[in-house]
C-alpha cells in the first residue's frame, strides 16, 4: 500500500484479515528504503541513494503508519 512517499507491505493473516509484513517505509526511486543514521544525521537509504529524513518526512512517514495501524485494527475489530 502506498500513499505519496511512504508504502507499507502487508500479508494477509490466517484469520482473513491483514497485518503489517515490515514498518512503513520512505519510497526513493520506487522501492522502499531503510532510515539510517549517518554521523549526527537520519537519512532514508537505497541502495546508493540517500536523502536526509527531514522533520516533514519523519511526519509523514508517522502519520502514515499512524493512519496504516488505525485503519488494520478497526478492520480487525469488525
């Protein structure tokens, strides 16, 4: 699943609903990314591609999670 910048991989779970496989992720170049820290800074990395995780992705990548796992407990609760 994704929303702008940010992407989630999900797997169905054996009851029928659906579970976060991994943490959301910060798309580069189409493919998810991990958050490293570099010295004194974060950065979101693939490959050899990095950028800095600013304070706006840090937040959107948040609230992306946020409103990931609201969404997958509601659906359970259903």
């Amino acid at each position: 699943m994704r929303r702008r910048d940010c992407a989630v991989v999900l797997t169905q779970e054996p009851t029928g609903g659906l579970k976060m496989l991994a943490p959301p992720s910060f798309i580069i170049d189409g493919n998810l990314s991990v958050k490293l820290r570099r010295g004194k800074r974060d950065v979101f990395v693939w490959k050899k591609t990095e950028v800095d995780a600013t304070p706006d992705r840090l937040n959107e990548l948040e609230t992306f999670r946020s409103d990931i796992s609201r969404i997958l407990q509601n659906a359970s609760a259903q």
